[in-house]
C-alpha cells in the first residue's frame, strides 16, 4: 500500500512540475553579456514572476517558454535616461520606436520640461501601461512657469519658497531627480543660485540633477562649470544631457570638454554624460531667435516680432550667428514639423525660403524664420557637429547613450532618427563597423551605467533577484534604419525583448504586450 502511495505522489507531482514549470521564460545556450562591461560567456538564464532567478552556464530548469539563443547576445533591457515623453505616452502605449531599439526603460522629463504633479504622472503611467518602464525627474522649466509663467527676471522669496515646495513634493511622490533647460524659456531668465536652491532639496532625497546646459556651442566650457558648480553647491550627482559641440566653429573642443569631466571626477564632483551617436541635434526653431524675445509666451513674441526695430535687431543677430558658423545660409536648420504648413517638414530653411519665391540670401531666410516664429513656431533638425567629437565624447568611459526622443509616431512629420536607432546605430556603427568601443562596454553604458546613476538598483544587470528586462539580439544584424531623409524605419536585429518578464517582442515583432511600469525615485522610500 504504501509504495502504490509513493507511485501515486511522485507522479501526481511531475504531474504538477509540467504544468507549473520552475520558470516562465528559459533562455539557452546565448552569449550572455551581463552588463558590468565584462566579456560575454556561454550561459543560460531562467525568468520567473517579473524577475530573474537563475543565471549560469549549467543551470537547466522546466519552462513554459524556451528561447534559443544560440549565436545571439543576451544583454539586460537598454535603460535610455534622456526621453521626453510627455504628452506622447497615449499616442503609441507600445512605444514600438523604443521596444524594438532595445529600449527597456525610459528616463523622462528632461531639459527642464516635464509634469508638475510627479505623482499623477506615474498613477498615469501604471493605469496606461506601455511596453516599457518609466521613471520620470521634475522639470525646472514647468515648475518655474507654474509659480512665475515666463517671466524674465529673478524669483521673489516668496516665489522660490513655492517652487521649493513642488520639488520637494516631487521627489516625495518618486521622481529621481531634477532637470533643467537652460536654453529655454523661462531657464534662460533663470541665474545659477536659484538652481543651486532646488537642487539641494533634490539632494536631500539623493536625486539627480541632469542638465540641458545654457550652452553647448561658443560659451560651452561656462555652461559645463556652471553644471559643476551647482554638483559642487548642491552636493548632488550631476548628469550633463547630449554633451556635444555645436556649430562649426566649436569643432575640436571636445579634446577640452571631456577633460573638465575627468577633473571634475578627480576633485569628487559625481558628475557623468550621455550622448545621441549622430551628428545632427533637434529641438525648437525657437532657439535660433534671440532668448529676450522669447519672453512671456506667443502673444508677446509675436508682437515684439511685429515691432519693426526688434525684427531688425532679431535679424541682425541671427546673421551674426550665421557668420560665427561659418555658413553663408540656414541650410543646417531642418524642419522636422511645421503644423501650419507640412510641405515645410523635410526641407531646410534654406529651401523653405526659396520656396517662399525670396531671393537665396542670408537675411531672408532669417525673415522666413521668423514668419515660421509668429506662426507658432516648429520643431528642426539642425546640422551642426563633427563626427570626432561624437566619437572622442563616446570613448569617454562614464558616457551613456540616450535618444532624447519621444515616442514615435510612426510616418508623422520629419523627425530626427534617434527617436528609432540609437542603441542600434552605436551596436552597427560604432561596435561592429567602427570598433569605436566594444560590445561589452557599449552594453555597459545602455544597462549598469544608467541603473547606477539613476538608482534603478534591481536593473541594468543580469543578475539573479533582477528585474527581467532582457534583450536577445543578433550582434551581425542589429542595425538603425532610421535616416534623416527616411526617418519612419523601425531597428532591426533585436529578436527578443523582454520587460518585466513579459515576452514583449518575438522573432522582431511586438506582440502588443504592456509589461512596463512607473519606476519611483529613492525619496518615497523615505
Ligand atoms: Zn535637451
């Protein structure tokens, strides 16, 4: 009787082992590069619940799902830490762009622009629910605009005490850190203590402070010690947003840029950088007016730019500006989405104005600029760095990869294509093609870099008690498709993409899962 019962349990257990498997997903015989910038070894990986248990070369457990890696990388999820997406979440909640880049996890509410109230964003997130993970700072530009608009002076006591309050509620609601944009308005107006200020109070809850410096082209090395200054004020971390050289006259001076973060280091400034791997930047057209102008929102550009003594003056400074480039005409400024007119979105301004029937001079097309101004506006490629720079900044070891992209909306307007390729076009380009830097290292900086620097503490490494954002792909293959004249082109190369456990791309195709979830920043731990 009693060996019928052993019979009995032993099967009726294997019996339970099959259809509850030891793990959800089992991914075998890849090459698996860890995150850590170690060289890649031969092992399998078994993912159970959302998180990682079991990483080695001779572990073999029962799954619902099995993956055969074999002759694929196997790399934890790419964590890009410069996104704006706000306002773009509801448009495409599987951020295809992103998923099929390798993106696992987007950092949010960069270069001073994001949601005031942190805390209604992430609920906004995780009731949304999008493909990947989402960790947001508060935006020094929207806190300011809420208490003073955009005012072009400094803060009242009284006004700073009530921006002080909403970044402190900020970070107690989960941001993971503070950002500013001090090429916007009203960042501009905005003087160095004020900043020191609020940092200190992200600083009291171990955020961040990531910046859009107030320059990146002529006056670059101030804007960089003014980032250094407010880590050293502040006493915070510092993250230096898409560290580049712009404009031609700038060429070059990343061999004294990259310095000042290595001496900064020395004398214990936490500060590390991020770039886009393109030589080509994108934001407002906006940035080539002049920033007083720029004051008080549209109604009073508009008007000051009706003003015909402020026209000439506009004009007159974006000539000089032009001639500090070495350009005789805008042929570098690039619409990406004019929404009056989307003939304009592809061409330069150079051909806008010609369209326009003036004449192929300079101080036309800056008159065209400024028509595109009082018409509210457009978003532009502009042409303007040296491909040494991107790669003299790329080889600097505590440099990460970020697209400063939102989600895309596949086939709308003329955007730049980091928004789809830049972890591909740094794997193809600079790894495979260039041999700038190494796999493992480029894997580094997509994965433990940013986990380190933004406390993401359960990701960027494939490590057991991990969360399981995972990527499968083929090191030969991956590849950007995304250029500046065929923007609309997915990545390819990355077979598998795994959040959270969730098998969310197969075989390079979305499966339309939303596994990804609001991650809190280190002040709600508090
Ligand atoms: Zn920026």
């Amino acid at each position: 009787m009693k060996w019928l019962l052993i019979i009995f349990l032993v099967s009726f257990s294997s019996a339970i082992a099959a259809q509850n498997p030891d793990c959800d997903i089992f991914i075998k015989n890849g090459k698996i590069i860890d995150g850590t910038g170690n060289n890649w070894y031969y092992g399998n990986i078994a993912v159970k619940d959302g998180k990682i248990i079991k990483v080695g070369r001779d572990i073999e457990l029962p799954a619902k799902k099995i993956i055969d890696a074999a002759g694929f990388i196997v790399a934890p999820g790419f964590i890009d830490v410069h996104t704006h997406l706000e306002g773009d979440e509801i448009k495409d909640p599987n951020a295809t762009n992103f998923i099929l880049d390798g993106v696992t996890t987007c950092i949010t509410g960069n270069c001073g622009s994001s949601n005031v109230d942190i805390g209604k964003y992430l609920h906004f997130i995780d009731s949304l629910k999008l493909s990947i993970n989402v960790a947001t700072l508060i935006g020094h530009n929207d806190v300011r605009k809420t208490v003073m608009g955009r005012a072009n002076r400094d803060a009242t006591a009284d006004e700073m005490q009530q921006m002080k309050n909403i970044v402190d509620k900020a970070m107690k609601d989960g941001a993971v850190g503070f950002s500013t944009g001090l090429i916007y308005i009203p960042g501009t107006y905005t003087k160095t203590p004020e900043i020191v200020e609020l940092a200190k109070i992200i600083a009291k809850y171990n955020g961040v402070y990531t910046t859009h410096m107030r320059d990146e082209g002529d006056s670059v090395t101030y804007a960089i010690e003014e980032a250094l200054t407010i880590g050293r004020e502040a006493k915070i971390p510092v993250e230096i947003s898409h560290f580049k050289l712009s404009g031609q006259q700038n060429w070059g001076r990343s061999k004294e840029t990259v310095p000042m973060i290595e001496a900064a280091r020395k004398e214990g400034i936490e500060v590390t950088i991020d770039q886009y791997p393109y030589t080509a930047s994108s934001t407002s057209i906006s940035t080539l007016i002049p920033d007083e102008i720029l004051a008080d929102g549209q109604d009073s550009i508009k008007a000051r730019l009706q003003n015909p003594e402020i026209k000439k003056y506009a004009i007159k400074s974006m000539l000089a500006r032009l001639k500090k480039r070495k350009l005789k005409h805008f042929s570098y400024a690039v619409v990406a989405y004019y929404s009056p007119d989307t003939t304009y979105n592809g061409k330069s301004i150079e051909q806008i104005n010609l369209m326009k029937g003036r004449k192929h001079q300079a101080k036309y097309e800056a008159e065209t600029i400024i028509d595109i101004m009082m018409n509210g506006g457009a978003s532009a490629v502009f042409h303007g760095m040296s491909e040494e720079d991107v790669k003299r900044i790329m080889q600097y070891p505590f440099n990460m990869f970020a697209s400063d992209a939102s989600i895309r909306e596949f086939g709308a307007g003329m955007p730049h294509p980091r928004g789809y390729g830049t972890n591909a076009r740094v794997l193809a380009e600079y790894v495979r093609d260039q041999h700038v830097i190494s796999l493992e290292e480029a894997i580094r900086r997509m994965t433990s870099l940013p986990a380190q620097k933004f406390q993401l503490y359960d990701r960027g490494l494939l490590r057991e008690g991990y969360a399981a954002d995972i990527v499968v792909f083929d090191e030969r293959k991956v590849q950007d498709l995304s250029t500046y004249d065929h923007p609309h082109a997915y990545s390819t190369g990355f077979k598998y993409v795994i959040v959270n456990g969730v098998l969310t791309v197969e075989d390079e195709k979305p499966l339309g899962v939303r596994a990804g979830h609001a991650l809190y920043g280190p002040g709600v731990l508090k």
